[in-house]
C-alpha cells in the first residue's frame, strides 16, 4: 500500500459541512456569515507526548483530543481539523486503529478532516483543529486567557494529576495499586476534550485556559495575559485527584508528591477559568448543561503573583512552574 | 532560554488582520464576507526533506513556500499561518536563521503567522497555511483539480528539473560542474511559490496543481480527478531545465536522467494547468500580470491516461509515477 491508498482507505470520507475536503491541493470551508474562527495545531512526538507501544486507537483519540480542548478553553465549536502524519512505516494494522479512534472523537464533536500531509519520519502527528465562534453586536465571543479582572472566582474542571499519577505509574511498576494505575491511565491515555463546557461559559466566564502543562503553570499564563494575580486554595484542589476515590488512596489525599501531580501535573485537558461572583449562578448552570463537574478553587486578585494557602490559610511555598519541553 | 522565550523572541508579532494570533489556546481568523477558507498542510521531515545541515534561513523559507504552493494551486491568497515545530534542542542562531527565512516570505505574501506549538524531538516543520478564496454568484472560484476537460490546453509554469538535478548533485559529487549545481540548489532549497500566477488564473484555468512530487505523477491527480487524459509533448517540456541555461549543458538536453529530472523529479513547486484553448491570450495576459512565464505542453483528451510523445510524435514510454513516500 502507497502513501495515497493509505490516505483513501483511513483518512478519506465524503465531507458534510467542508466545501472541499481531503483529495486537492487545499480544504475549502466556508465559514458561517459573521462568525470568527478558531484555530489551534499541536504536535505529538513518539517517546515525548505517548509511549511507542501505546495503542494505536487510543492514540489517535488523543491526538484530537489535545486539540479539540484547545478549542474548549476558547469556547469555539469544533468544525474540521488537518492532520499531518509522519510514520517509520506502513502498518495497517496501527493505522486502522489509530483513525478507528480519530474517527470516533471526531463524530463525537461534529469535527471533519478535511485534509493533511501523510510522509515517512519517526512517528510525529501534528493535528491543526478549526472552530466556529460567533460574533454578537461586533463582539467576537471566543474566551480568552486575558480577560480576567481582580474579584473574580478560579474555578477547574473535573479532576486533575491522574494523568500524571499514571504516567509516574507506568514508569515505576509497583508504586500503586493496579486498579488505580488503570483508572488514572484513562485519565492519560483518553482525556475527554471539554467542549460543552467551553461552550455553556461562552458569555459567563471572563477568561479560559486548557490545562495541558499543569494547573499552576497555566494559571501564570492566564495571570500575565490578564494582568491580575490569584490566590489558589489547595485544600480545595488537592480532592480533585480522581484516584482518591479508591479506599487504599484517601490517606495520601494531601501528601507529596500527589499533592504535585494535582497541582502541577500536566496532560489534564481540564479547563481552568474565571467569572464573576455575579455568575455564580450561571456557572452552575453552564456546569449542569455540560453534565461536567466544575469545582471553585480560589479567586483573582489586583495583587500580582499567584499565592498558594492550605486548609487554614497559611501560604504554601508555590514553586510550581508550567511545563516547559526546554527546561 | 525555555520553551515560551523561544516563542516570543522567534515567532510573535502583533496580528494586522488576525483578530487574535500567537499566545492564547488558539488564534482568531475572521473571513471577510462570503469569502471560502482555503487550508493546506505540510509536514517537512530532517532527513527526508531537507538535509541536516541545510542553511536554517532557506529552511525557514522553504517550509512555507511548499504550503504557498498549494494555496497558489487553489488561486487563494495567504492569509495566515500557524507553525508546529519539534526541536532536537534550543540552538539560537539556528532558530534566528529559520524564522527570518520564515518571516521573510511571509511578508511577500502578506501571510501572518498566528499560532502554533513547540515541542522536543526530531527536526520536524509542520506548517497550516490559510487564504482566502472569493464567491462570485454564489461560485467559490478555487482553482480545482477535477475542472479539467477533454481539449484543454495543458500548461506549465517556469522550469521543472532542477532541484532534483541539485539532489543528485549533492548526493553525487562531481557529477555536474560547480556553478550548474549552484544555479540548480537555488530552486531545490529556496523555491518560489506561484502565488501571483494563482491568482492571476482564477476565472481563466479550468484545473491546477502544484508540481510537488514531479510533473507526470502529478499529472495523473489531475486526470484521475476531472475524469479525463492527457497528451505531453516531451520536446516542449525537456527545454524547461533553468540550467540548461548553461552552454555545456544543451547537448544533454533530451538525455536521460536529465529528462526524467524534468518529466519527474519533484519538488519544483510551479504549477500545472489547463484552460480551455479559447483562454489561450488570458492565459498569456495572466503570465504577464504574475510575472511568471507559462508554457503549453499538451491537451486534455477524452481517452483516459497519458500518452508521452516526442519531437516527431512518437509515443514514448511513460514509466513515471508520482513521488510515493512509502513506494
């Protein structure tokens, strides 16, 4: 099989809403009258972002799903997405499982590929995702990591550090129980995009971010974008960790380094974002609609910085930074 | 220097027409009314598109050329770009060179880079591109390859050839003499995409492509897509060698390799078309607009395939298929 059967038996389908989709020198899209669109392109390496020997479907639903959640923290509806594949070579059978749960997440989100680049290179996958926001009386409606203002609540959510938790697992066998490695490695290996939320907080939060780098290292990037600082209650975040749910786990609940992974863990996917106290009301709602649960965790503040207070509102040393890929 | 100063200092300015662009979880485009979004995306591979030690400038310059290409292919004007980019490692004059090659071509065509993502691994490129496509009563005026129709005149852009005529060059030391070579990496490493020509065709060529994987192999995309065959003149395409240019180089003229280099080489990035032989003078009139020559080398037939004839009209054999990455 050649590289442009391989496209037209895993990657090819009649596109819906694309005027032109996978087959020409370009996709074509029409965008709705009067509505902006959101894009965003990430890259996954083999042995950085997935292990080599994780499985193929599982692969090709996070490989979308790192995307789509991009588009969650902006509020925009997913409508298509590229994607560029770089494979050591052909194996039919990866390839049948790696687009079986592309395909999956992508219907799942009304989302189309429409087009993208297929070469030979240690296996690298780079999805460029488009989304629709809409324009109301000349105001686009995307969320942005800069719109938080000083009074505002922090809210998460979902849970947070089972991706790190697994990843730590998967590295060190024996660190934690087996049932528990396999409920945080769904956390790691099928992150669920949050789409419906970023969607319901169109209008109600004032900003969004994605946590994909850890939740204090994205907040810093919301803080500096917004101009603000935030004071964080750990004891309300540390709960957060979905494992804890597990009977044998609850006596760690706020030890390191669980407490780290919680806080600064990365590959979460969950949204962090602000509103006003007036919105409280409308969070909930929002959070009730997206049947997503959102937890508040602390509040903005005019001070700058990012302050970190346990159960009894004694500060906790933060020394927490967002993953960065060259530190 | 981290993952985020790379980002600032290289790859951040202040979007003129994006409404948002680098450094939130995604960029802003809005289209102007009743416009199509053209999108295309390439990944480029160390070692399997560029050399490792390739000057980072041309590099940088290449890896958006090849995506212009294809919105050049559609007649679409750039718009923006998004960037994803895996890094071996920080290396700040390598970074320096490849983003103003990068830039450099960018303003040409007015494209603003608005997103993208950095990441450890392999030297990979992977770029979306995005231009902008009229509607005319209701008529999106794309440039497609299926518009092709039995009697058009076929055509192709500049000259075809060279840079694999500089590949084998540098793979085989001595094989042609040091300044034919020179003249020949300058298409292999810093290609022009059509861009004015694209856009000069809209409204005049039936079908278009961009000549990324050689002329007849692409060729064959465009039979297949508009359901029809072709007839080449080989005599009419051999010539369109830039370095034949070079007075020792005429005897070699119509010899192999050379003329497979021409016929089938690859990565030349001009553009194949038709238009209906009534266009003939605005076809001309657009080459001269775009500044671009354009030369006739067969016809559209009705008989599916494509025939290969030489100077006398004889039938020569066509063994030539398009660039297959894992062929």
């Amino acid at each position: 099989m050649g590289e442009f059967d391989l496209i037209a038996r895993y990657f090819t389908r009649q596109p819906v809403r694309a005027v032109l989709g996978v087959g020409d020198d370009c996709a074509l899209l029409q965008p709705r009258q009067g509505t902006q669109l959101a894009i965003s392109s990430d890259m996954l390496v083999e042995g950085r972002h997935f292990f080599a020997d994780v499985d193929a479907r599982k692969l090709g639903h996070k490989a979308l799903a790192v995307n789509l959640s991009d588009l969650a923290a902006c509020g925009a509806k997913p409508l298509a997405l590229t994607l560029a594949l770089a494979l050591p070579r052909i194996d039919e059978s990866w390839l049948a499982g790696f687009s079986a749960g592309l395909w999956a997440l992508a219907d799942t989100h009304g989302c189309e590929l429409v087009g993208g680049d297929t070469t030979q290179g240690p296996l690298t996958i780079c999805i460029t995702v488009f989304g629709e926001v809409e324009v109301i009386k000349g105001q686009g409606q995307a969320l942005r990591r800069s719109g938080a203002r000083a009074g505002d609540d922090l809210y998460v959510s979902g849970t947070l550090g089972d991706a790190r938790l697994a990843l730590e697992g998967m590295q060190h066998p024996g660190a934690w129980p087996d049932d528990l490695l396999e409920q945080a490695r769904l956390r790691l290996e099928q992150p669920e995009p949050r789409v419906a939320l970023g969607l319901a907080l169109r209008g109600i939060a004032s900003a969004a971010i994605d946590i994909s780098d850890g939740l204090l290292g994205d907040l810093t990037h919301v803080l500096k974008a917004s101009g603000c600082g935030a004071t964080v209650h750990a004891a309300d975040v540390a709960p957060l960790l979905a494992a804890q749910s597990h009977p044998q786990w609850r006596p760690l609940e706020l030890a390191r380094p669980v407490l780290d992974y919680v806080l600064a863990g990365g590959d979460d996917y969950e949204l962090a974002f602000t509103a006003a106290p007036s919105q409280r009301n409308a969070v909930k709602a929002a959070a009730a609609l997206a049947c997503t649960p959102v937890t508040r965790i602390g509040r903005m503040d005019a001070e700058p910085g990012l302050r970190l207070l346990d159960a009894q509102g004694q500060r906790l040393a933060n020394s927490y930074a967002s993953f960065d890929h060259f530190a």
